[in-house]
C-alpha cells in the first residue's frame, strides 16, 4: 500500500504525527510519498487537503481507500488502518 503523506514544518500536529506515522510505519512497511504544504504547492493541490493538518491518503491500486486528518493517537491511527 502507498500513503501520500501531507504536513508542513510549522504544524504541531504534524510533528506529533510524523513519529507515530514512523513508529507505525515500521511495522506496515508502506510506500510513503510525502509533501510539505508550503513547498509541494502543485502536488498538494491535487488532492484537496484543505486546512487541517497532516493528511495521510492511503491508496491501493493507485486508488484512495482511506484518507486520515488531523491528529490520533497512535490506536486509533492503527484501528483505521486495519479496516482497510
């Protein structure tokens, strides 16, 4: 599975999210694609983000199967994962 991730370098929750996304990621081994918000304007205005942050888009077969917003905790992050 691919996860498109989506943060910025000024938001808080982002930071906090990166480490859980990192720590989780160790066990999942996803293709991680990521952009800054302020940095990949083109790439991030394709997939209609809007203003909160961070966004992780997870896609299987070049699809969106689910989309995470915002900050979780890191059970809650692994519950929604695990229903795809």
């Amino acid at each position: 599975m691919r996860v498109i991730k989506l943060t910025a370098l000024w938001c808080p929750s982002c930071i906090i999210m990166n480490k859980i996304f990192d720590d989780i990621n160790k066990e999942y081994n996803f293709e991680v694609i990521s952009y800054d918000y302020d940095f990949d304007n083109d790439e991030v205005s394709k997939y209609n983000i809007g203003k909160i942050l961070p966004v992780f888009i997870f896609l299987k077969d070049n699809k969106e199967v689910l989309r995470i917003i915002g900050e979780k905790d890191k059970q809650e992050f692994i519950n929604l994962i695990k229903e795809v």
